[in-house]
C-alpha cells in the first residue's frame, strides 16, 4: 500500500500543509505517516540560534510520496532528489537583506520543477524570482468566537522569549500604555530578564505558560490587541491564532504572517513610536478593529474549512501527476 510520508514536525502551523496533503487525489488513498524527528539528534551543524542543518534519515522508497522540509536545512531532502523519490517541499525562506538569499538561490535552483509548499506571501515571491513556481498554503485553524470589543481586557503577547521575538518592545509599550493591561505568555532564555523587569511595570502580567489549550485560546478570546514585534519569525502562527478569534494584530514587517494582515496593522521590529500610533487607531476603533480582524481571516484563507484549501490540493496533485505519472497509475 502506498504511503504518503510528511516530515514536518507536530507543530500546528503545518495543519493546513497536512489538510492540503490528505485532499491529493491519488487513484488510491494512501496511508497518512507523519515522522516527528528529534532534530535535536539529528542536527549536523548550526546555521543561526534558530536554525540548523539536519538528517533523519528516513527510509525513501519510490512507491511512496514525501512531503519534505526545506534543502536549505534537511540533507534529506537532498537524498530524496538524488533516489529519484516523488517528493514535495515544504519551504519557508522568505527575502533577507544579506548575502543569504544568494546562497538560497543556489541551494533551491536543482529543485525547480519539484512541487512546493510555501505559508507565506513572501517565500513565494521570493521563489518565483528564480523559475520556482510554489502553491500558496497559508497556515490555519478553524474559527471560534471571541469576546465583544467593549468586553476585552488585555494586550496581549504570547511566543517563546528570544531576542529573535522582541519581548523588549512589549515591555516598552506597556510603559507607554500604564491605563491599559498588558499580558505576555511565554518561556525561553529570556524569561529571567523578563520577569526582572515586569516587576517594575504595575500593568503587565507575565505567565510563563498556560496548562491548556483552552486557556491559552480564552487569552485570545479577551484580548483587544495582540503584538507580535519579532525582528525575525518565518511565519508566525500566534497572529493566525488570535485573528481565528476576532482579535487585531500588530506585527513586524519580518513575521510571515505580516502577509496577511491589512497594511496599517504591520510595522518596523525597533520603531517603537510607529507601533504606540498604531495601537492608538486599534483601541480607538475597537469595534471596528474586531469587525476588520474577522474579515481579515475569512478573506486570506486562514480558516481550515475554507474551501482554498481544496483548489490547493488539486494544484498540488497537478503538479505530482506531471512530475512522477507512475503515481497515478491504478
């Protein structure tokens, strides 16, 4: 039986990428696999504090299909093109401003012709420059109901604390907000400096972590505003997850998900001043920033029963019969 293996990791910014997967349209449905590796096992060398090169190791067999991580991080991905084995890529790179786009350039080039997978606005521009031609996936999860906008309580920042994330800034902009109540849900190696510092500001709760689901959604579910100032995240997911409640978002330039929120809700990581004018215009205009943040998810395909996700799959599945006919054969 034929086996239809991803190998993205359990985190639920995939869900989407595995909804897209389990909608391809072979003559026989084949079994679903998902490998979760230990990539802290598998690592081979480091690229960034966020990133490194890795090998799982997976067995590859011509009969069955892969959906693989990016061969700028997976040396198996590399293995699976030399075999031969019908694969597609999950990619997240998205423009810099250095010589690294260079070097993906170079790296992403022999795959051209392969399906791929992107989340993000930017990674698919950024392919498109180079002959790669990627299918749109952006990450999802099903909508609930937040609460009214006179009856929300908090601004609200929830990610691990890295530098990459820009904790600080939250701290700053509380300070600049004292009448208002600020929330930060996270651990990381900067929780210690955090907590020091959160005791200075009257206004501002720090939670290290949340004991469920539901709780960390009903934070969501209460929040006038979420900030999400990473200098650097490649999608995410936390600003998918607060607009599937209704909640506004402000995010970075250099989030991912900055792709999909209206211009006047997207801002530079270190402008400080440019972020405390646009939260001013959200809390002005709560009503009105809940209203813009549901359609918001509704027009950019963010809710996972959306019906994009079906033309994605059949794209998908296109792609595959073009690339490796065999597959489709009864």
């Amino acid at each position: 039986m034929m086996e239809l293996i991803e190998v993205m990791g359990n985190h639920r910014v995939y869900d989407s990428m595995r909804h897209v997967l389990s909608l391809l349209n072979f003559p026989k449905k084949p079994r679903m696999v998902s490998i979760h590796p230990d990539y802290s096992n598998s690592r081979i060398f480091t690229v960034s504090q966020n990133n490194y090169v890795h090998y799982t190791g997976i067995p590859l067999k011509k009969e069955n299909f892969y959906a693989l991580r990016s061969p700028l991080i997976s040396i198996g991905t590399w293995e699976a093109l030399v075999r031969g084995v019908p694969f597609c890529i999950i990619e997240e790179y998205h423009r810099r401003k250095n010589y690294k786009n260079f070097i993906a350039r170079i790296l992403l080039r022999p795959f051209c012709g392969h399906p791929v997978l992107s989340s993000t606005k930017q990674t698919c521009s950024f392919l498109r420059e180079f002959g790669i031609n990627p299918i749109l996936v952006p990450p999802a999860l099903e909508k609930g109901k937040g609460a009214q906008a006179g009856k929300r309580k908090h601004i609200l920042f929830v990610g691990k604390l890295l530098p990459s994330k820009n904790p600080q800034l939250f701290l700053e902009l509380a300070r600049s907000f004292p009448k208002e109540q600020f929330v930060m849900i996270g651990k990381g190696p900067l929780f210690a400096q955090m907590e020091k510092e959160a005791k200075k500001i009257a206004n501002i709760k720090l939670i290290e972590r949340v004991d469920s689901r539901e709780e960390l959604f009903g934070c969501y579910e209460n929040a006038k505003l979420l900030l999400h100032p990473a200098t650097q995240d490649p999608i995410g997911f936390v600003a998918i997850e607060a607009l599937s409640r209704q909640t506004p978002v402000i995010a970075s330039k250099n989030a991912g998900a900055s792709c999909f929120l209206p211009r006047e809700w997207v801002a530079e990581a270190g402008n400080k001043a440019e972020w405390e004018e646009k939260m001013r215009k959200i809390l002005g205009n709560a009503e009105e920033s809940v209203k813009l943040a549901e359609k918001t998810f509704e027009r950019e395909h963010l809710d996972i029963k959306d019906e994009y996700f079906e033309k994605a799959a059949k794209e998908l599945s296109l792609a595959v019969k073009e690339r490796w006919p065999a597959l489709f054969n009864d």
